[in-house]
C-alpha cells in the first residue's frame, strides 16, 4: 500500500512539474525570464519557509554555512536559469526530453566524484541515454537548433545540484535547502532583467500563468518530498519518467507542438536508459 501511495505522489508531482513549465513557457511569451525567476524564486522561497517554520526547522544554523550549500545554490541557480530560458525559446517536448537525462548524469558523477561503484551495464545505460540526447539535439542535421543547448545546460544544472545535495550536511532537511535554492534565483533574476531590459507589468493572463506556475510548483516540489518518504525508493524513483508523458500532452494540446520522429525516439531512449539504470542501481544494493 505504500508503494502504491509512494507511486501516485511521484506521478502527481510530475504532473505538477509539467503544468509549472506549461505556465512558465506561457508567461515567457510577455514576461522577460529574469523577472519570472524574481517572481517565481520569491514565492517558492517563502512557501518553503512558511513550510519549514511550521515543522519546526530553523532557516539559519551551522550546517547553512558549508561549501556545499553555496555549490548547490550555484547549479539550482544554473539549472533554473537556462532550463527556464529553454522552455521559453525551444518547444517544450525537446526541453522537457533532454531534461530526462539528468538521473544518468547523477549517477555518471557519483561515480566520478563520490567514487559509487558502477558496473558495465550502467555504464552501458548511461552512454546508450546520452546517445537519446543527441538523437534529440541531432547536431549538424536539419532542425538542430542551437538554442537546445540551453535545455542541456540546465539539464546539467540540475544533475551538478542534485550531486551537491549529497554532499549537503545531513540536518538539513529538504524544505531548507529549497527555501536557499529559491532565494538565490531573485537576485539572479534581478542580474538579468537588467542585462536584459526593464520589467512589463504583466496583463491577467500572464498574471494567472506566474501565479500558476508558482503555485503548482509549490505543490509539485512537496509531493515530489513526500512520495520519497514512503515506498520502496526503487519502486517510486522511476515514476519521476511520467514527467515527459505529461509535457508532450501538455505540448501538443496547449502549444500546438508536433514533436517528430526524432524527438520521439531520442525520448524513447533516455527514458529507457534511466529506468534501467535506477532500477539496476537499486539491485545492486
């Protein structure tokens, strides 16, 4: 029963995660990127840290203070920053394949930097979804576009802050290390907007797609908490997949995408490979 509860908690933060870029990509169309990360990082810090306060986790203590945490806050803010910019130049089913690819490029690092064991056969995994990527880039054919390297810049964003967060004290709870990775998105994004141009006072719809984005984002962050919490982490992990399922319904019916052949199968790819490796992972131990 847990594991069913497990599941359906990660299929529902997917779904939110879908809905958040949905929105994100919506709001892109009139607001600039740097004042959506100010917005969306201002509401996602304090959500966070109304949630912390009420379980009783201080903001501020010793453990605040360590290297790691200021690495992680880098790659939360790398991996925001371009993914965001992705979901804003490029169709969202591309984005939202290479961001799959993040899971293989966790387990590629701790084996490089933490020294895990991995065998061939992850190996093998690893490589065969870093093959779906380029399949999704196609670099040097018809339709590669130079603007997907951000979605792979943010992809690596997001695998450099998962790695640090493994590196982060262990009483720090992960209510805490959202409320610092969200902070440091407003002054990033105050850094960009004035690169980039002033702020626009948004109109409703644009308006109703922040507030939707930051709320489902919330939502989606703390089920993703929760699901990790009950369940066999071998049986709930995998379901983080159903991410990619959601965005190409949310492409093809809100933005009028037609992902091609190429998308499709490069997707099919990672997807695979990631499943595999996790599940190969947690046999192993």
């Amino acid at each position: 029963m847990e594991n069913l509860r497990g599941s359906l908690l990660m299929i529902a933060a997917m779904a939110g995660f879908a809905v958040e870029d949905m929105f994100l990509k919506s709001a892109a169309s009139q607001v600039p990127v740097g004042q959506i990360l100010m917005i969306f990082g201002a509401v996602g810090m304090v959500a966070f840290a109304l949630l912390a306060a009420h379980r009783g986790q201080p903001l501020f203590s010793r453990h605040t203070l360590a290297p790691a945490i200021a690495v992680r806050a880098g790659f939360e803010v790398a991996g925001r920053l371009f993914y965001t910019l992705a979901i804003a130049l490029i169709p969202l089913s591309a984005a939202s394949a290479i961001l799959q690819a993040t899971p293989l490029v966790v387990v590629a690092g701790a084996a490089l930097i933490f020294g895990e064991r991995v065998g061939w056969r992850r190996w093998t995994a690893i490589s065969v979804g870093f093959a779906g990527v380029m399949i999704v880039l196609r670099p040097g054919l018809e339709g590669f576009s130079g603007l997907s390297l951000l979605a792979v810049a943010g992809m690596l964003g997001f695998a450099g802050r998962d790695l640090a967060t493994r590196a982060a004290p262990a009483g720090l709870s992960n209510l805490i290390l959202g409320v610092y990775g969200f902070a440091m998105m407003v002054p990033t994004g105050a850094v960009l907007l004035a690169f980039t141009g002033g702020a626009v006072w948004p109109d409703p719809a644009a308006a109703l797609a922040l507030a939707g984005a930051s709320v489902f984002g919330v939502l989606a962050y703390y089920a993703l908490t929760a699901a990790m919490r009950v369940g066999d982490v071998s049986v709930v992990t995998p379901w983080r997949y159903t991410r990619l399922v959601f965005a190409l319904i949310l492409a093809v019916a809100v933005f009028g995408e037609t992902p091609d052949a190429a998308t499709l199968f490069g997707s099919a790819v990672i997807v695979g490979s990631g499943i595999y490796t996790l599940l190969r992972g947690r046999k192993k131990r």
